[in-house]
C-alpha cells in the first residue's frame, strides 16, 4: 500500500470516531424514545429493566441489579411498581426458597413487544424516507461494526447477520 499524505488527515483517529459514535447514538436513543411515547408508556428506568428481563430471562434481584449496575435497593421500588403494573411476576427460585426468579408476564411480555414494534416501525419510516439502498446496505455494516465495539466493551452485543 503507498502512502498518500493527502489521506492521512481523512482518517479520524479512534478518540474522533469514539465521540461521534456516542452522540449519534445517544441521539438516535433519544429520538426513539421521546418519539414513541406514549403518556402510560414505562419510563426509562423501568423500561431498561424490562428489557433485561427479555433479553436474559427469569432471573433474581440480585442479578438483575447487577445487569442494570445499580444497588439492589434502588431496584425494590421499581420492581414492586412493575409488578403492581402487571409487567413482571415473580416465583419461588427453584433451588434457593429464599430467593425470587422475577420474569415477564405474558402480558409484560405483549406491551413491551408492542412498544418495541411502535419504535422500530418509527425508525424503519426514517431509514425509508432518508437513506437510499446503498446507505441502507451501509448502514446494516455499520450496525455490525457497533456490535463488535459493543462486545469489545463486554456488552456481548448480539449480531443479527448481514
């Protein structure tokens, strides 16, 4: 490969690409949200939660709390909130009496599947209206290379393919 000094200063260094990557992402995670909002949609804390629960399973405060890298008492309230709502349930651990498994309810696990739907439909709308088929193409590489940052930062990113 030869060098080309014109080239060089065209390509951003990791600290550029970093920087830009969070704002963009935050950005887009914030359209999302505020977006797709509905006025008796869980809030954001409470729909982190929930999502963990999707993503991992049942599973105990305790490992949720870690999931979400917050003190278990912060959690108490907003588990009992959940379940108040008919979000999650909860079930004696099975090999631990003195624990709870928590989980989605099926009819946690049918709103927040209708929130995520109303959010991607959203976005879908976005791409569609704004990128062409070679952006679209582009973009799907990107989302894999921000998979692979995310597993980088230990965040075990799941990767849809391409």
């Amino acid at each position: 490969m030869s060098y080309n000094p014109g080239m060089a200063s065209t390509i951003p260094d990791p600290a550029q690409c970093a920087s830009r990557l969070r704002s963009s992402v935050s950005l887009l995670a914030r359209q999302l949200r505020n977006g797709s909002a509905a006025a008796d949609s869980p809030s954001v804390a409470k729909l982190s939660v929930l999502g963990q629960l999707h993503q991992h399973g049942p599973c105990t405060p305790t490992t949720l709390a870690g999931l979400e890298r917050v003190k278990l008492q912060s959690l108490t309230r907003l588990l009992a909130e959940l379940e108040a709502e008919g979000w999650i349930g909860r079930a004696p651990h099975p090999g631990d009496g003195r624990q709870w498994l928590l989980s989605l309810t099926a009819e946690g696990t049918r709103r927040l599947k209708a929130i995520m739907r109303t959010r991607e439909a959203a976005l879908a709308e976005a791409i569609g209206a704004t990128l062409d088929a070679d952006q679209r193409a582009l973009l799907q590489q990107a989302c894999a290379l921000i998979d692979g940052i995310s597993a980088a930062l230990g965040g075990n990113a799941k990767t849809t393919g391409s």
